[in-house]
C-alpha cells in the first residue's frame, strides 16, 4: 500500500466535491516530505459551520466559528496524523472575502491543517506570519502554481 492510500477524504453533512484527490495526496505527501516528516493516516472531513462550532465548542473551548480545526493523533516522532475537519461554509465565505476561488481556498485550509500538524501555531503574529509564509510556498508548487 503506497503511502497515499493513508490520506481519505470525507464528506460529513456537506456536498463537496475535491477535485484532483490524488494530486492532492501527493502534494501533501511532498510538503511533509520537505519539512522532514511522513504522512501516517490522515483524515480530511469537509463539514459545515454547525459541526465546526460544536467541535470548536466541545474540544477547544471556544464558542466561535471557524474554518478549521485540526486534531493531532500522531504517535510517532516526524510522522504526522490526524483529523483535519473544514468547514466548506468558511471556505465559501473566505474565498469571496479573499477574491480566490474556492478549490485554492479548500487548498489553503487544507495545507494549514497539515502545518499545524507538522507543529507550526498561529497564535502570535510572528507565528501567523510564517504560517501564511508556509501556505503560500506549498500553494506555489506544482501541481498548483
């Protein structure tokens, strides 16, 4: 089993369709690659607002919407696993709000989810700004530039 049958996709009370799931894997399997890691299982749920605001209230203590939330279940050292659950509701909304279109956005979401399992935070603005640094090196890269 090639390292790409451990990254799935779901659909939780959402319709999405992510085009180009195996460039997609791959591409992220290369961006772990780059930063020294390897990709164990990952799952990557596109959601709606109410399922984030529940997870984001349940888990995080924070009774905001959000785009993203990402559950690290790694247990091995320079290996990153885990849930990455994105709210396609915020991506629709930050893809208006950013003049992209939706696949970059999901894109985006999706890189930052696989940064912050990697260790990187966004809690400081100098955090933020590397984070979003690192977004847009990988969104540079084929097969997306």
């Amino acid at each position: 089993m090639g390292l790409s049958q451990n990254i799935y996709f779901f659909l939780e009370e959402v319709r999405y369709n992510l085009k180009d799931k195996g460039k997609t894997r791959h591409w992220i399997i290369k961006a772990a690659e780059n930063e020294d890691y390897t990709v164990g299982t990952l799952n990557i749920i596109f959601t709606n607002d109410n399922i984030l605001l529940t997870l984001n209230t349940e888990y995080l203590r924070h009774s905001t919407l959000t785009d993203i939330i990402t559950f690290d279940m790694s247990e091995k050292r320079g290996e990153i696993a885990g849930d990455i659950f994105i709210s396609v509701d915020r991506a629709k909304e930050n893809s208006k709000e950013y003049g992209v279109n939706l696949s970059n956005e999901v894109r985006r979401l999706i890189i930052h989810g696989v940064l912050h399992l990697m260790g990187y935070k966004d809690k400081t603005q100098a955090e933020k700004e590397l984070m979003r640094e690192k977004e847009e090196f990988y969104l540079s890269l084929p097969p997306w530039s």
